[in-house]
C-alpha cells in the first residue's frame, strides 16, 4: 500500500511538471511566429484555465469502477497531444492553417485533460489518506512540479533543446504516469482492458519515440518550408532562434522567424544608420551599440579611423558568436568583431545604461522592433532618458524606428518618445530598402546638431547629396499625433502592432 502511494504521489509531481511545460511551449511557439508575447502568453493562460475548469468539473462523470482505467487513457491522451503540439504548430504554419485556431484548440484540449488529473488522482488517493491530507498532498506536490517546470523551461530546455524537442520530451515524460500505472496495477484489470492499455501506451509510445528520432529531420525540413531558401545555419539559443538561409548571393538572418537583414541591401539600412550622424560629429572617440549583434553597424563605424574604441551590447551572445565565426556572416561584416577597438558586453541595454558610467560621443540603438513588452520598454523616454545621460555634451543618439509607412504611429510614437526624452534637435528620416519597404530613423542631438563636412568614407548608397531626400516625408507618411511611450503605457508596442497586423 505504501508503494501504490508513492506511485500516485509520483504520478502526481509529473503532472505538475508536464501541464506546466505544456503551456510555456505553446505561448512561446506562438510569440515566435506571431510575435507579440503579450497576447500569445495571456490567450494560452486564460484559456488553459477555463478549459481546466471545465476537465475538473467533467470529471464528476468518471465512474469510481473503471477509475484508474479512465485517468491512464486520459494521460495517454494528454501525453500525445501535449508531446506533439509544437511540432503541430510547426506543421500548420509551414502549410499555412490557421495557426492561432489550431494553437487554441491544443490549449483547450489539453486544459481538459490537465484539469482532469487532480480530481481523478485525488479520488485514486483516498484510500492512503484522510482529507485534508490528501488536499494537502496532491495540490503542494502538483504545484512543486509546477515550480520546477517553470524554472527549467527557460534556464535549461529552451536553450538546450528547444521548443521542438522539448515538446516531445515531455510527451514521453507524461507517458510514463500511464507505463507506470499500468505496470504497477496491470494484474487489477480485466483482460481485455488490460492489453488495450497495453497497446494504447505502446501506440503513443511509438508516435512519440518517432517524432523524437525524426526531430532533427521534421524540423529542418519545416524551417525549409518557413523560410523558403535554404537554411544554412539554424540554432536555438537562450533568448531566440536563429535561422540564417542562403539563395545565390542572398544571406539572410531570420531571430525568432522576423527578418533582420538581406545581404543584397543591408548596406542601405546600415549606412542610414550610421553615416548621418557620423557626419555631424566634429570630434568622435567612443560609441556605444545597443544590439547590432551581427557588426553590421560595428563594420560602418570602423571606417572612421579617428574613432578609439566601440562597445557593443548585446543580450544573446549567440548573435555575436555567429557574427564572430560564420563564413558568411564574417565576410559580409568583414570580420567587425575582430577589431581591437571592439568591445563586447552581452547584458540587457536597459540595465547597462542604468549601471554604466561611461560617455560617448555617439549611442546607436540598432535593436529589434517593439513588438513585445520587454522589447517597447527599450523604446519608452526613460530608456532615451538614459540614453540621453550616457552622451557627451555633443554627443548623437541614432535609433532605428521601424516603418513610417507601415506602421506609421510606432514610427512617430518614437520620434516624439525621443523629443519628451529632452534633446536640442530631433530629426526623423527614412529609406527605402527593398527586403524591408520604406524604413525609418530617428537622430537626436544633446546639444548642436548641423553637419560638420566630415571627409565620407567609402559608401554603396549614403552620400551628402542623397540625405535631404531622406529627411523629406511625403504627406501619407508625415507626422501624427502619436502618444509618448513609457514604461507605464507602452503605447509604441500598441501602435507597432495595430500597424503590422495588417501587412504581416
């Protein structure tokens, strides 16, 4: 008896774990392919809570004579459809179903089954325990696992294995609640349900050994269909995949299924980046790159020798290992990272600029998109605010502002963020790049903000001539009275996404 006890507390902690795991795996698959983290998590929560509610109540229907029957088929159950929904997720944007109904619905069923457990497994426990320390038992040892679950999803799996492998992983983990009943209780069942049990496991068994033995190949070759070129390097790091594909001359670098650049025509965004404010600066010795990862930006900065040293910050250091290392991705940057002058810190922007005590003469802000919480938090004025602290009484801060044609309210959201943040002179200006349509800039200047006629290195498209056209803004595109973002009301994230979801 104490055995069977330990079994079903055993039972129990694995349930915990897997439900957990489960919804992590869903809400970020989704904010991979859809973005917006935000949405994604709070549809998965919610829904997996109602549906919870509805699996518990359900299970008052489930007869106390074929109890123990009922919770491994419910397990079965849970164990194949959780193990198996990523690479369904995958599968349905590869083919183009409806990601966000099918992601639903997998969350929905596996909220029945998730809310199933604990009722059933209390019922299977009242035999070892009185009441009050069954309640006891089966939630504290239920919500361990939860605990557990939460803590190695984003230190240990996601890093190490992926949302792919991961999912399946636990699909096989939750199947050994039911290889375990049965085992232990297969001389209690009567023939006939005893060998359907048996192959129910073995069925499930085998569906899920063979999504993790074809794992690599299923993946590779969805990517494939994702992302259309061929996929020359692909990696799950602790913050993101990394997908870089290759077609003819084409590199590209794809974070988390978003574009980051085409080597046909980086050089136009790279150059806009750096060059306008480059131009306005008498006297340039430090500059400080927030993102940029890739030394795209790092490889246009090196083209001024008056400059002493560039400090990159980058979170993932994922992004700078393959910047370091990769045959294409050192060529097209012309192995930036190498430079003596270079320094690299991978750290959150937010949190260096708040403990750094350094100035520069110039901040390049070249970061992802404000399609997420954490990411428009890097877009609020107390972010420019610290930006501003950090620059020398001359010095120029350049960010990347997303489209003013597509999402043109983010755009100026920025402009205007970055005008409450207190510089002298703000100045918008765009361009357009063929793999991205027509994107967008803001400078702004602590102080004096006129170009200084600095002698223009070597460029493919950014010339003195060419920059009044970009600070030129046709009438669908010009100013709007877009809020200021901050932290407390994150209003580019609202505007970033309003805008997309209509291009996307």
């Amino acid at each position: 008896m104490l055995r069977e006890s330990h079994i079903l507390l055993f039972s129990i902690f694995v349930a915990g774990l897997c439900s957990i795991i489960y919804e992590l795996l869903i809400a970020t698959t989704g904010a991979y392919f859809l973005g917006d983290s935000v949405t994604q998590f709070s549809i998965t929560i919610g829904v997996y809570m109602a549906f919870m509610g509805i699996g518990s109540y359900l299970s008052k229907w489930v007869s106390d004579k074929t109890l123990l029957a009922q919770f491994i088929v419910y397990e079965l159950m849970l164990a194949l459809i959780g193990g198996s929904s990523v690479p369904l997720l995958y599968f349905c944007y590869a083919q183009g179903i409806h990601f966000q109904a099918v992601s639903i619905l997998l969350t929905a069923l596996i909220g029945i089954f998730v809310g199933l457990e604990i009722p059933l497994l209390s019922r299977l426990m009242e035999k070892h325990y009185t009441l009050k320390a069954n309640l006891a038992n089966v939630l504290s040892i239920d919500y361990l696992g939860a605990l557990i679950a939460t803590l190695v999803f984003p230190l240990a799996l996601l890093p190490w294995l992926g949302v792919f492998k991961t999912s399946i992983l636990f699909g096989l983990i939750n199947l050994s609640i039911a290889l375990t009943l049965l085992w232990y209780f297969f001389a209690t069942f009567k023939k006939q349900q005893a060998r359907l049990l048996k192959w129910l496991l073995i069925l499930v068994m085998c569906a899920l050994g063979g999504l993790m033995i074809f794992s690599n190949q299923l993946s590779h070759h969805w990517n494939e269909t994702v992302f259309e070129d061929r996929i020359v390097h692909s990696e799950q790091s602790h913050y993101q995949q990394l997908i870089m594909t290759k077609n003819k001359d084409d590199i590209r670098l794809y974070l988390n299924g978003g574009l980051q650049f085409s080597s046909i025509d980086e050089y136009r965004y790279h150059e806009s980046l750096i060059h306008p404010a480059m131009q306005r600066l008498a006297k340039v010795n430090n500059v400080l790159i927030l993102g940029g990862g890739d030394g795209l930006a790092i490889r246009e900065l090196l083209k001024y020798p008056q400059i002493d040293s560039i400090t990159l910050v980058d979170l993932d250091p994922a992004v700078a290992e393959l910047a370091r290392s990769n045959h294409y991705l050192k060529q097209l940057n012309q192995d930036a990272l190498a430079s003596q002058k270079v320094t690299i810190r991978h750290q959150d922007a937010f949190v260096y600029l708040s403990e750094s005590k350094a100035f520069y003469d110039l901040i390049v802000v070249d970061l992802p998109d404000p399609k997420t919480i954490s990411l428009a938090r890097l877009y609020s004025k107390q972010f420019y605010t610290l930006v501003k602290h950090r620059l020398s009484n001359q010095g120029i801060v350049v960010t990347q502002a997303t489209s003013p044609y597509f999402a043109g309210q983010a755009f100026w959201s920025i402009h205007n963020t970055v005008a409450a943040a207190g510089f002298n002179k703000v100045t918008p200006y765009h361009v357009d790049i063929p793999s991205f349509g027509n994107w967008g800039f803001v400078m702004a200047c602590k102080s004096h903000c006129e170009p200084s006629h600095n002698r223009l290195p070597k460029t493919r498209f950014y010339t003195q001539n060419v920059e009044p056209l970009l600070m030129t803004f046709p009438a669908d595109i010009s100013n709007t009275n877009s809020k200021i973002s901050s932290l407390d009301k994150p209003h580019v994230l609202y505007y970033y996404l309003d805008g997309w979801k209509y291009w996307n």
